[in-house]
C-alpha cells in the first residue's frame, strides 16, 4: 500500500466537499489502484488528504492521467 498526503490552506470547507464530489464522479472510476481516502479541513482552514493507494506505480499513474489533470486545472490551486 502507498499513502500520499496532500496539505494546504482553504478558505471553503464546503469548496473542498465539492471538490472531492466531482473527483470521485470524474475521476476515480478510471483511478486503477486507488483504495479509499480521509480527510477534512481544521478550524484555522488547513485541509488534509489522505489517499490510498495499491502501490506507489498506482499513485503516480493516477497523477500522470488526463482525467487528474483536467480536474486539478478546475478544483486545484
């Protein structure tokens, strides 16, 4: 199993929840690998992930997909 975290500053818990909505609508039906995930915003706004995934070659092929980054190019930072 590999674990990637991913930390940062929101300033819309609710943003975050529809953020992770539309990932798993768009994205994670073609994620091979990924095993669930984790998180929530603190009340200073910092966000923490937790996601899971088979092995470490899984989490990478998720990142490198087209699907990933278009999402990113809406939902990230």
């Amino acid at each position: 199993m590999f674990v990637q975290i991913i930390q940062g500053a929101v300033s819309s818990p609710d943003a975050v929840r529809v953020a992770g909505e539309s990932w798993a609508a768009q994205v994670r039906p073609v994620a091979d690998g990924f095993l669930g995930s984790t998180g929530g915003v603190a009340a200073d706004g910092t966000a923490i992930l937790v996601a899971r995934f088979a092995d470490r070659a899984a989490a990478e092929a998720n990142n490198a997909r087209p699907e990933q980054t278009a999402w990113f190019e809406v939902h990230g930072a």
